[in-house]
C-alpha cells in the first residue's frame, strides 16, 4: 500500500510552483455525481495549502460551496500523484485580472502516490493555450502574481473597507 502523508514532499512542493495540468474532483451541487476538471492556475502556497483560481462562475465554485471536500492529481516527478483536501474560496474576485476569477486554497489532508506498481511516467503529458501566445502569457503572469499576493490583499472590497471601520473606531 502506497504511504500517504499530510503535506507536499518538497519534490512535489517545487514541481508545483509553476503552471502545472491538473486534474480537479468535486462533486456535483446537484447530482451528487463526481465532477472532473481541468486546472491549470495552481500553485503550491505552502506544503500544506494548494491554491488555484478559476472563473468565478465556475461550476466548481458552487461545488465547493456545497461540499469542500475535494481530490487533484497530476503527472509529475516521474508518477501519477493524488492529493486530498478541504478547499475554500479565499475571495470570489482577484485584484488586477481582466475578469472575475474565484480564488480558492486547498488544506492538503492526503498526499500519495498513484502510479501502478512497477511503473514510472517516462514523459509528462503537454498543453498549449489555444489562443494568441502573448496574451496568454499575459493574462498567466496577472493570475499568477494575483494569487500571490498576501491573503490581506486578497480580502473582498466590502470586508476590507469594514476592518478599515473597525481600526478607525478603534
């Protein structure tokens, strides 16, 4: 039986401070069903916090709503790797991006291998972004920069102007 741990190794910590494919499990607000994603925007925050954006309208903005529990996987390293967590949105608007995306952090709770036995991945699967290169390259480097900014930075307008209240008040 594969070992699981409750945080990134720093191989996989560093595979995943980049741009990486993956795949993302919700389920169904609705149906119950499970809901397979593609995910690109996501990073590794820390070892134990995976952070992503995707359109806040996003059918997987009203999944995690509903039940935050979620599973990711990805090629990297030279295996298959599954991570499981409890996500939330961190805020349903990132700063400087030219459309509302929803920011959301995964607490890692498992982490394990999930390649078959006697097998690596000799070749990680590639993508290409099929619109113009240079604003693509763009919008990655605003989304990017955005969700890391300091979580203060990532508060909504309305909360931030109320803790601006609160300290005024005093």
């Amino acid at each position: 039986m594969p070992e699981m741990i409750s945080t990134l190794p720093e191989q996989l910590f560093v595979v995943l401070q980049k741009e990486k494919f993956l795949i993302l499990n919700t389920l169904d607000a609705d149906s119950g069903y499970p809901s397979v994603h593609a995910i690109s925007w996501v990073y590794a925050k820390d070892p134990g916090t995976l952070r992503f954006a995707v359109d806040a309208r996003s059918r997987i903005v009203s999944n995690l709503q509903k039940n935050p529990h979620v599973s990711l996987s990805f090629i990297g390293a030279g295996s298959v790797h599954a991570i499981n967590g409890s996500a939330r949105v961190v805020t349903d608007s990132l700063e400087d991006v030219p459309f509302k995306l929803a920011c959301v952090d995964v607490d890692i709770e498992s982490v394990h291998d999930a390649m078959f036995y006697g097998a690596r991945i000799v070749t990680e699967p590639e993508y290409e972004k099929t619109y113009d290169k240079r604003a693509a390259d763009k919008l990655d480097g605003q989304v990017f920069d955005a969700m890391k900014k300091p979580r203060h930075a990532l508060c909504s307008q309305a909360f931030c102007y109320l803790i601006m209240i609160c300290h005024i008040i005093g």
